[in-house]
C-alpha cells in the first residue's frame, strides 16, 4: 500500500491537467473509471510519483489493483458549491513499467442520501472524479497521467449504494480485469466531462478517514424470532467485513442496529435509513467489504448465513471507521463507572467525528449541527488532537457564513439550504438579523476551545473573520433592551420537555440566548485582544457589557435567576454573567435545585456543559461528585448501567424497562451529554491550561464523591502532562509531571499556591474533615 504524503498547504501543486470526467452512460451499479499507461522511456528510474484525486461523491482508487492509500471516503465532505477538498497520496511504490490507475466512485454525500427529508443528490446527480498521477524521473521529468476523454468507464459488482441505506454487492459481476493492466473489460465505453471550476479545489486542512480498528464478534446467537444475531460488545462506526463460501446467487444480507428491543434489533431509531448491507455469493471464497457506505451499530442482524454459528463468529468482523485523529488525553479513577462513562465519551467522539462533526452516525440525519458541537468542543480538545479537524470543519462553517450574508447555518456543511422544504433554516433566511444561541455559537466557541488547548496565534488569526462577524451580527441582532430574542431552540432535550417537543424546557430561551450570546462576544475581545486588534476587542466589549447588563436587569434579583432552573444559574454562573454579591446566592440556589431534584440531571443542550462548573465554582463541589455519580434516570451514569457504551442523545434513549423511548429523536451515539468529560478532566483530575496552549498549566485536583485516586495524562503542544492523586491515611498525595517548556501552578485544597517547572513533583496535603 502506498505511503500517505503530508497535504500541501496553500496554493494548488503546480497547474492542474486534469479535468473532471464522469462514465458516458448510466449503470445500474457504482461506475468505474480507468486508464491503461506506460512509463515515458529514457528518462532513467522513477524517482518518486503521486497522486492527486478528488470526486464529486466518493472515490476508491487503485494503482495495478492494488489500493493507493488507506484513506476511505474520499474527499469526504465539505461545502461542495465552493470547498472541494482534494487528497495526496505517495504512489511511488506501485508504479510498474505499464500501468492501469482506477477509481470506484461512489455516491457519498455529493448525491446519495442526506438529512431526514429522504431527498437525494442535494448537490448534483453526476458522480465523477478529478485524478492526476504525477511521476518524477532521474532526469527530472515529469509524467502526468489526469483524467480527461481518454479514460475509459465501465460497471463494478456494487450494485447500489448509499452512506444511509448500505451497499449490494454481487460477486458473480466481479471481474479483476478492470483493475490491471491490458484491454477492459467487455462493455466498457467512454467518459465525458463535467463541467467544474476548478477554484473550488481546495487541500486537505484536517485529516482522512480511516479504518482504526477491529472487533472480532462477542456473541452469536438466535433471537426469539428465529434470527441470527451478533453482538460486536461495542456501539461503532464503521461495517463489517464478510468472508463466505457459498452457492453462486445464494445472498446473505445484514442489517444493523445499536440497539436490541424485545430481544430483538431495534430498527425504529434509524427511520428512514436502511442500513442493509447484501451480498450475493460468487459461488467460491468471497470477501465483501462495503467501503462506500458506513453503519452505527453494535448488533448486525444476519439472513441466509450458509454456515454454523460459531464458523460466522470467525467469518465477520466490524471495521471502526472515523477521521485519523491523534489521542491525546486520558482519564481513569477509582469508580468503574465513571470509567465506563469516560470511555462511551469517548466512544461517542470517534464515531461522530468522521470528517465532519455530526450530531449522530447511524439514522438518516448524521449531519454538522453546530449546537452539539458548541457543547462538546471543550471535552473533544482533551482527549483527541483536532486542531487541523475543526480548522477544515470551521473553514466550511466560514464560507458557508460568508454566502449566507454573515448568517451562521444550523449544520455545516449546510445541506439544510438545498432541500425543497421550509424549517428553521428557510425561516432564518428569511429574517433580517437571525441568530440562534448556542447553535450559531459555534463560531466562537469552537475556536476558542481550540485556541485555548493548543495555543496556535495562526489558526486563531484564520478563524478571527469569522468570529467578528458573527459579534458583529449579535449587535445587530439583539433587540432594543439589549436581550437576544427571536427563534432559538432554547435549552434543548431538557429532560423535563415532552418526548416529541425537545425544545419546550423549563429555562425561557431568551434567558439561554442572551448568556449564550454574551460568551462569544467575550470570546470575541479574547480573540481580538491576542491577535493586537484594539479597537476590535474594544467594540466587541461594549457588546458584551451591554447584553450582561441587559441580563442582570431582565432576568436577575437578589441572587435569583429568572426561570428558577439549574440550566439558567449554570449559564449565568459559569459565563461570569452576574455581579459579585449575587454570585454567591445563586450559587447556593442551584445547589438547593439540585438537591431538590434528587441529584437528577435536569439540563438539557444548553445546561448540561456548564451545570458542573458553576456547582464547583460557587464552593458546591460534593453537589456536582452527586450530580456526576447519580445512577437513576436522568443521569449521566443511568446509560452506563443500562450497558451503553457510547453517550445516548436523550437521558432516558432507553426506559428502565429495556424499551427504546418514544420519541422520534432516539440516538444511542450523541455526544453533546458527553460534555462532562470536561469537568472529569479540569476538576476531578484537575489538569487545565492556565494559558493558551498549555504554556503554564493549571493544576487542580477537587477529590470527592468517594472517589480514592484519579488520573489524566494529557499530551500538550510541549510534551505530556500527567497528574494523579490518591487519598491515603487522611491525606491527599498529588504526583504531577510538567512537561519541558511549560510551567504550572499547583493549586491544592486549603495550601497556598505553588509555581513549579518542568519535571516531576510530590505533593502530601491533610484533607480536613467535616
């Protein structure tokens, strides 16, 4: 397999002799392309040679049958109309005297399925690809082979296929001819070109796709209805790969599920989407692996398996997909649960971060929602390096605003904007000044997270448009009390709003929106402040002041927060929105909600981020280990005991009884609840930047809930920081390890503050006792 090249930055490679060329004909299957080539002669050995591809839809490409890179779903998905990502890829290794480069185009997200309006092809209905193969000789010359009328474009065995309904495959149509050197096959014909303008082409920011890893079956067995059932032991993304022998014709097919219901798959949270994967057997040994599609699933039905259930268990494995990202932080403690929490956290991640961050992978929606991603941005920068990731995403969310007219989407890439139906996005285009809290937030938020875990003035500095923007537009959109009104979704799946109206929460949604607001206009002087643009921070400041003083004024009185709900003192507490004198009473006034609830969580979106840290803030840490460690339902650890392993979408995805909630919105991979794995890292650990970029760290571990040890390793721009504490004897023992080029305070329960430098330390410090 080829070896993957870094992707160029800035400008194109040269100039491009490629065109875009799609098959000349329909097929009832996914097309394929090719062309057959020598070596240009007398120019001495091939030094190097590369790939430059990108498709409308997805491409598979092979250089003598062989796969060029490990990367699947290529490009992915960005902002098509003006954002075309194009990969690069290393091929020196497969070039042979006489060639055949290939491509299988998929349908993807150009023109399969998108969104839950069941509409196809939101962005065009050809499928074809953009392909140049350049080869550098000893002499210096270069061989470029690119797509144009010469190629050729016949069928494939895939039959169909959709990233929301699965793949058919029929191994009978397989013929390897296609991918090697030498005439095509019979019944293949020509290409033509289609019409694309190239400035569109843009390199990868972020990183590919990838498969990560695979998991061999943890059971087989039959249902109560007679069907054979798999179960992987873990909520993925990805499929699965089949190895079958069997009668030529004979079909087997899969369907997938993260859930059983009645001891059965439960398809219903999927909707519309098929998820079935088919394949028809060759009639000798068949490997079938479905790469144009992807599946979020735990348990995978199976009709037609020719053989024993122990022989499948040996036959079938799910392949984990998502975007290649590097882990960079961990998180362990002494409560099992609090483990297997963490680790659905970060589960939930890794299958929602598949090139673009979605709000869930496995029904027909997985789409960009910027809200989910506002409210987990600041756990995903703990544990996985996604600098480069939310650059490309953010790149989109820009572009998108800019032809939007500074509008912020719903979702990024905005597919929203092609269907042919009118919902909250055709609304908001049609108002004057439409900001959505939280949602439209995003563009603060997000790069804000990012600027602050890896300290990167570049990146800050490319996001910063964005960001006035969006400020500028919050002035704009505020009305004439200096409150943010308007359509907002407001604290969204509260736990307390009906299973069919996640937006009718207790907090009032102007309450929500104007907090909400009023954080990235401070993030925005932030931004403004760092990069030396004065009057910038100056004027985004005087926005910030006169929404905190439009919300001390509406909504608060002698420590009370209007609505009187935890997601309205959370807000108000942990965006540093109220006055000194009436921080400490709202405080205590949360705690007592809390308390008075049962420990039961009882934020939504909005909330659940903040509830936490404002608990901690105002001196209640045991009410937030309570909140944290509470097992009933609403609760964070309910879904762990009920054998989650990813974060569900709503507290109660699944009633205490086994049965799947009512609502139409029923994910078991979510990850905004997930949101708490921030608290998990800053204060049960206690490991944050002090700085941006982690140039001195703050170190501050909060024991409690019973716990007796907890760990996080964290690996900064400047080497791994680790911390642990354990409780011993009626002491807190802390050993901490700063990395070279970063310092940290040490900031331990009832001692005063220690600056250290690089190296390891100890710590031993009395916890007093009540």
């Amino acid at each position: 397999m080829a070896t993957p090249t870094d992707a160029p930055k800035g400008a194109l490679p040269g100039t491009w002799k490629a065109r875009m060329i799609g098959p000349d004909r329909h097929r009832d299957s996914a097309p394929r392309l090719r062309r057959s080539f020598r070596c240009d002669a007398g120019h001495g050995a091939v030094v190097s040679a590369e790939i430059l591809a990108t498709a409308l839809g997805v491409c598979d490409v092979t250089l003598n049958g062989r796969p060029v890179t490990a990367d699947v779903l290529t490009p992915g998905w960005s902002s098509y109309e003006w954002r075309l990502r194009y990969a690069k890829w290393d091929v020196t290794a497969l070039v042979e005297p006489e060639s055949v480069i290939a491509v299988t185009l998929g349908a993807g997200w150009y023109s399969g399925r998108l969104g839950f309006a069941e509409e196809r092809a939101l962005y065009g209905t050809s499928r074809a690809a953009l392909l140049e193969l350049r080869i550098h000789f000893e002499d210096g010359h270069v061989q470029t082979v690119a797509t144009d009328e010469s190629w050729e474009s016949g069928p494939s065995e895939i039959l169909s296929d959709d990233l929301y309904d699965g793949e058919t495959i029929d191994a009978r149509q397989r013929d390897d001819r296609w991918s090697r050197p030498g005439p095509a096959p019979e019944g293949w014909s020509g290409v033509v070109t289609v019409d694309f303008d190239d400035v569109r082409l843009t390199p990868y920011i972020g990183p590919p796709i990838r498969r990560q890893e695979e998991l061999a079956p943890q059971r087989v067995w039959r249902s109560p209805a007679g069907a054979t059932l798999i179960d992987f032991g873990q909520n993925v993304v990805g499929w699965t790969r089949l190895e079958v022998t069997g009668g030529a014709g004979h079909a087997v097919t899969l369907r997938h599920a993260e859930v059983l219901e009645h001891e059965e798959i439960g398809l219903r949270p999927l909707r519309t989407a098929k998820v079935t994967d088919r394949y028809v057997l060759s009639g000798g040994h068949d490997v079938f692996e479905p790469t144009l599609t992807f599946h979020g699933f735990r348990y995978v039905e199976v009709d037609g398996w020719p053989g024993s259930d122990d022989e499948l268990a040996t036959a079938i494995r799910a392949v984990v997909i998502g975007s290649d990202l590097e882990r960079i932080g961990w998180f362990s403690c002494s409560d099992p649960l609090l483990n297997q929490l963490h680790s659905n956290i970060v589960w939930g991640m890794r299958g929602n971060f598949v090139d673009v961050p979605t709000d869930c992978p496995q029904r027909d929606e997985r789409l960009g929602w910027t809200g989910d991603l506002s409210a987990f941005v600041g756990t995903a920068v703990y544990l996985y390096d996604v600098q480069s990731f939310l650059h490309d995403w953010l790149r989109d969310l820009a572009v998108e605003q800019e032809h939007a007219g500074g509008t912020i989407p719903l979702i990024v890439p905005d597919s929203f904007k092609l269907e042919q139906r009118q919902g909250m996005s055709w609304r908001l285009a049609r108002a004057q000044h439409p900001v959505v809290a939280l949602w439209h937030d995003a563009a603060c938020w997000v790069p804000w997270a990012a600027w602050e875990a890896y300290g990167d003035l570049e990146v800050l500095r490319d996001e910063y448009p964005s960001m006035a923007a969006y400020a500028r537009e919050i002035a704009l959109a505020v009305s004439d009390d200096g409150l943010l009104r308007g359509e907002q979704f407001g604290d969204w799946l509260d736990p307390d709003a009906p299973p069919g109206k996640p937006g009718n929460g207790k907090t009032d949604p102007v309450v929500v929106a104007t907090a909400c607001v009023y954080r990235s206009a401070m993030m925005a002087r932030g931004a403004a402040d760092a990069l030396g643009r004065s009057e910038d921070a100056a004027e985004f400041g005087r926005t910030a002041e006169r929404l905190r003083r439009a919300f001390n004024t509406a909504f608060v009185s002698d420590g009370r927060v209007h609505s009187d709900s935890p997601t309205a003192y959370a807000l108000a507490i942990a965006f540093d929105l109220l006055d000194e004198s009436e921080q400490e009473a709202a405080g205590d006034r949360l705690a007592h909600l809390v308390r008075e609830a049962g420990h039961l969580v009882s934020t939504g979106f909005a909330g659940t981020p903040f509830i936490l840290p404002a608990l901690s803030k105002t001196g209640h840490l045991e009410t937030a280990y309570r909140l944290l460690m509470q097992t009933e339902c609403p609760s964070w650890l309910y879904p762990v005991t009920m054998g989650a392993t990813t974060v569900w979408e709503r507290w109660d995805s699944m009633l205490p009884d086994g049965s799947i909630n009512p609502g139409e919105m029923t994910s078991f991979n979510h990850y905004a609840f997930g949101a708490v794995g921030e608290w998990m890292h800053r204060v049960v650990a206690g490991i944050a930047p002090a700085e941006p970029g982690y140039r001195t760290i703050s170190i501050a571990p909060r024991p409690g809930g019973g716990l007796t040890w907890a760990r996080a390793d964290l690996d900064t721009p400047h080497g791994r920081a680790s911390v642990r504490w354990s409780i011993e004897h009626g002491s807190m023992r802390l050993e901490a390890v700063v990395p070279e080029g970063s310092a940290a305070v040490v900031d331990l329960p009832g001692v005063p503050d220690v600056k250290v430098g690089p190296g390891r330390h100890e710590f031993d410090v009395p916890l007093r006792t009540a």
